[in-house]
C-alpha cells in the first residue's frame, strides 16, 4: 500500500496563477513552413524569429549557460507557458512538460527532477531561462550558426497541428476527464483542478484546487492478491492506525459497479482525510483527499462526486481526457543530468537515474557506464577488447557471438554487438553498444533472460531512443576513470583491515559490494560469482569448521543440493586451516564454493570465494588464487 506524500501544510504548493507572458504569436502549420526557427546572440536585443527580426531582452551568459527570455519559445514555437504560483514557471509542448522554480536550480523534465546550472530569474521584469533545458522540452535541436549565433529549431509532429494563439489562461479546453494511460485510470476533471508533479513517478498523481482548498492524491500499484470490499477496509484501518491516525467513519461497499471501500481519519496534525480502495484485476488503486478548512468528517461529503467519478478504465480513443502519462509503446524516459544523456526504458522497470540502472521484477536489466577513453582507442579496438574480456571470463560451451554491427546513436557512429551467454539455467541475450566521441567512451548493456522475448523485442526502440548531449559531457568533465580492461585485469588495490589484523590485494576488476574492512563481513563481487571474508572474534576454529560441514549436508540426496567435493587440512597465511570445496545448483545455476577457515589471536577467519561453472575459466582461477595467496597478517592485530 502506498503512503500520502503531503501533508495539509504543504497543499498550497500548487496555485495556478496567471500567464504572465504577453509576447504576440503567428499561426504556422508544420506543413507550410516544414520547420519553426529561432536565432539569437549572447549580448544581442536583436534576434530572428520564423524568418522576421524582433526584439528582445538581451541572452547573457551565467555558469557556463546561455539564459534567454522565455517568451521567445512561446513567441516561436507555440510552447504554452504559465506561472502556477508565486514561482513555479511551467512549459508545455504537446505531450511534454517542463516545470522550473524561479530562483531555483531544481526543475522537472515531463516528471522526472533534473538539476539545472543556472537558475530563472527576472531581469527587468522579464524572465530569464536556461536555453537548453527548454529547448529539450519542446524538442528542439540546437546549433552554431555562421555569425556565433546560436539557432534552435523545432520540425513540429504532425498532430501538433497549428501553433496556438495565445488565448490567456493555459488551460485544457475541452478536457472533462483527467487519467493515466499506462495505469489505467480516470477522473472527473474539473476546471478548478492542478495537475501536481509526482517526480517521475507516473504510478502517484497529485492534485489541488485553485483556490487551495482541497489536496487529492491517487496511487496505483500491483497487486497479486485479489482483495474484496471488506478486505479492502482492513486494509484501510491498519494502514491508519499504523499511522495513529483517528478513525472518524469507515464503510465498505462490496456492491458497488466497482467495489471499494472508504474511511475519514484525523492525522497528528489535525487534518482530515478521505482515503478509498479499490482492487480492479491485479491492479490496487488508492485515493487520500483533505480539505484544509473541514473540521468534521461530513464536511468531505461534498467531494463524493469528484471520488466517485474515478473509474479504473481509460479509453485511449476519448479526446476529451487529458493524459498525465508519457508512456509511450510501453517505454517511459529516463535521464542522468550530469552526463547529458536521456534515454527510454520499460516503464514497469525499476529506475534508477543517478547510477544510470534499470532492471525488470524478471530480471532484464538496462545500464550505462560512461568512462574516458584509452589514448589511440577506437571502436573496432574497444570491442575486440570486450571480445576478449568474454572470452577470458566465460568458458567456451558458455557463450556464442551472434553478431556485431556498425550502427548510429545520437548522431554519430556505434558499434553494436549481441552475444548468447549460459549461465545454466538458459541462454541469455546480451546486447552491446559502443559510442566513442570526445575522448569518452559510452557503454550500453540491455540484457534479457531466457525467455522474456518481450524485452528483447524492446532493445532496438531503447537504443534508437538515446540522446546524448556531448557538449553537455566536454564542458561539464575532464578525465574520467577508464576502462581499459587490458591494464585493469592485471592491477590490484592492497586493502587492509587494521582491526581484525589483515591485508590483501584486491583485483581492480572486482566490485566492492561491502568494502569497509574494519567491519566483520567484506564482499567483492565480480563475473560469475564474489568473493568473501568474514572475521569473527572470540568465535572456535573447530565449531565453525563443524557448523559448514554441517550446512552442507544433503540429508534428502538432493541432486541439485550441495555436495562436498573436499575437505583439505592445510596452512593458510602460515596458521593451520581446512578448505571445504563444494559443488551445488542455485537458481538453476552450476556453481562451486570454496571456503577457507583458519584462525588467529582469538579471532576465526573465514574466506569463501564462489564461482559459476560457466564462469570457471583458467584467467578467473588464476587470479582468485592470486587474491587467496596475498591474504596474509600485518601484525597489527
């Protein structure tokens, strides 16, 4: 169950105000002009608009950004512009949105939170914007023009239709109803309803009044479990009194055309909330309504009709309903500001922009890495470089190149490569694309289990979708780490742990998943399995020498089950140990663990190093025995 996102304090936030920009505008169909055309000079009043000079505020510079007048985009391409608020400048353009705070470097791209380099402000009463931040919002392509002029031009979409006139109040004429395509909802819409931002989260949806009355929210999720109107109470009531909330009435109405069930609760802070449930196939839809002025729980009765009118259907053929999704064929953007690159992604993935990953519930999985490039490095070289990173970290029966292909991304050449991998559970399909521009090296990996042919169906949309600004990346970064897997495979890193009295050199190639070596547990993981060291003080060698032996027992003859290959009593680091070798299958994966157990000073050491058997290569053995061997005490224990 989701959770409100505001609280009665902060239901103003909204306020839809006037449009404050007064520029006039010229009715142009994209079929007689075929493109529309702004051009403008940093310390110039004079700039060109669909051919004919006008003036305006003078562009400037500021932290490396060209800032220029907003009523210019309105003046040439029709964008729609309005202040909701005091500060809250928000830019339409068809299906996108872009929403920006005066005096703020945080601003939002069709929902999703980006970070700006220079603020909005006024200058003389005019505002002033980042230039390229709102042409990404209309879409538009930016250039050098002969005289240091800068250009942006826009080819608008078909069913953009005419640029429109100015008509005063930014408003969706002709809209009844408000919904979400993806999630499959709709409301009521009426005139005196905001559209909030969720930040890019289309699965929350924010509204308030006009007048700052009342606040609504409405989730929508997944849920397996069919939940019926009494159960859909429960729900309710649990999740309140979690909360400590104070019931004030609760009903449920299991017939209903759509079942559901309702609750009026006091929060901490005095506030009184309507919260509905309802459960359509799979999916739970939940709404929470306030009214800052109600101060007893009838005085929500008034917003039954808004409630009510909330359906979980949408039909994509209704013009008469505005759409808060932008999903589009299933695909939703992603963005990283700090690289200058957008892409789209499944819209049921899980996204995470700042570390550039994005992974399905079945495991598909999308990620992007962005490092500087070796001196002389080309793309031919770069995936013969990958080529031999498979070939040394995959045995042979365990891979297949399929096929590898010059291509385009974002306007410049890539390489293209798609190889089969078995982990033992089925072939999984991993695409490669490679950009080389700059001196950066862009790395894209879309990987799809056996399987799931939908995703792999989506691979040549994600990658036709990517944008990259590389001016963006060559102004904002110097050198970057590299990924030159020909020197990185043979460097280590010594890490040492003071507390438990150890030190060993780590592969550079490996990633830390807990790398804190003065805490009990380290881990590393790298290419078909991890590696491991747990220290534990005042602990027997003997009971926990015992204690594995007797995890790995298969008492049912599992043959899937652990089965202990070896028991070695040996030396290790110059003290006594034993080293358990165990074979098993995980998850449909072959795989073998070795684990070393020794101890010293009153404290027990346990190393376990784990392998997939596609993944047993004699490079991947030699350098896990290289790691094992540089194990050794410092003495500071």
């Amino acid at each position: 169950m989701g959770f409100k996102v505001l609280t009665q304090g902060l239901c103003a936030m909204l306020a839809l105000l006037l449009l404050f920009f007064i520029l006039p505008i010229q009715t142009a169909r994209a079929a007689e002009t075929e493109k529309l055309q702004l051009s403008l000079k940093v310390g110039s009043t004079s700039a060109t608009v669909n051919g004919k000079k006008v003036t305006i505020e003078r562009p400037y510079m500021e932290n490396g950004t060209v800032m220029v007048p907003l009523g210019v985009f309105k003046k040439t391409f029709g964008s729609k512009v309005s202040l909701e608020g005091n500060d809250i400048v928000k830019v339409t353009y068809g299906s996108h949105t872009g929403l920006m705070m005066i005096g703020s470097i945080s601003a939002w791209k069709d929902e999703t939170k980006v970070k700006l380099t220079s603020a909005p402000q006024m200058v003389s009463g005019v505002l002033m914007v980042p230039l390229r931040f709102v042409a990404s919002i209309l879409g538009a392509t930016l250039s050098q023009g002969n005289g240091g002029e800068l250009v942006i031009t826009l080819v608008p979409a078909d069913n953009e239709g005419d640029v429109p006139v100015d008509t005063g109040i930014d408003s969706d004429v002709g809209k009844t109803q408000i919904g979400n395509s993806y999630f499959r909802w709709t409301l009521n819409y009426p005139s005196g309803l905001i559209a909030g931002n969720s930040g890019g989260d289309e699965s929350v949806a924010t509204f308030s009044s006009t007048d700052n009355l009342y606040y609504l929210e409405i989730h929508a999720s997944d849920q397996a479990v069919a939940v019926d109107a009494d159960g859909l109470l429960e729900q309710l009531v649990r999740e309140v009194e979690l909360g400590g909330e104070l019931i004030l009435d609760q009903e449920s109405f299991p017939k209903a055309s759509v079942p559901y069930a309702r609750l009026v609760s006091k929060d901490s802070s005095g506030a009184l909330w309507e919260s509905r449930l309802i459960y359509v196939e799979g999916r739970l839809y939940e709404m929470y309504l306030t009214d800052e002025k109600a101060t007893h729980y009838k005085d929500l009765a008034k917003y039954a009709g808004l409630l009510g009118s909330f359906r979980p259907s949408f039909d994509t053929k209704d013009n008469k309903i505005r759409d808060l999704s932008t999903v589009k064929n299933g695909l939703s953007e992603a963005y990283n500001e700090d690289y200058g690159i957008s892409l789209q992604v499944p819209a049921a993935w899980t996204k995470d922009d700042q570390h550039f990953y994005y992974e399905s519930k079945q495991g598909s999985h999308l990620s992007v890495a962005i490092t500087s490039a070796p001196a002389g490095s080309t793309l031919e070289s770069w995936a013969e470089e990958l080529k031999t990173k498979k070939q040394e970290n995959f045995v042979s029966d365990a891979y297949v190149f399929k096929d590898s292909m010059k291509s385009e991304i974002s306007g410049v050449p890539a390489q293209i490569s798609e190889t089969q991998l078995s982990f033992g559970n089925g072939w999984t399909t991993e695409y490669q694309a490679l950009v080389l521009k700059n001196g950066y090296r862009y790395y894209f990996e879309y990987v799809t289990p056996a399987g799931q042919e939908e995703d792999k169906a989506k691979f040549k949309a994600i990658i036709s979708s990517i944008d990259i600004d590389f001016d963006h990346m060559k102004e904002n970064f110097g050198r970057i780490a590299s990924d030159d897997y020909k020197i990185i495979k043979n460097k280590t890193i010594t890490k040492v742990s003071k507390r438990y009295g150890y030190a060993i050199d780590i592969p550079r190639l490996w990633t830390p998943n807990q790398d804190v070596f003065e805490t009990q547990l380290v881990e590393y993981r790298f290419i078909g399995g991890r590696f491991q060291i747990n220290s534990k003080p005042e602990d027997s060698f003997d009971y926990a020498v015992n204690m594995l032996k007797d995890s790995y027992q298969n008492k049912n003859n599992d043959p899937k089950g652990p089965h202990i290959e070896s028991i070695v009593e040996s030396t290790f680091a110059g003290v006594p140990a034993t080293t358990l070798t165990v074979h098993q299958i995980k998850n449909g994966v072959p795989l073998r663990s070795k684990q070393v157990v020794f101890g010293k000073n009153e404290v027990v050491y346990t190393i376990t190093v784990t392998l997939n058997d596609a993944n047993a290569t004699a490079e991947q053995q030699a350098l896990l025995d290289k790691t094992l061997q540089s194990f050794r005490f410092t003495g500071n224990e």
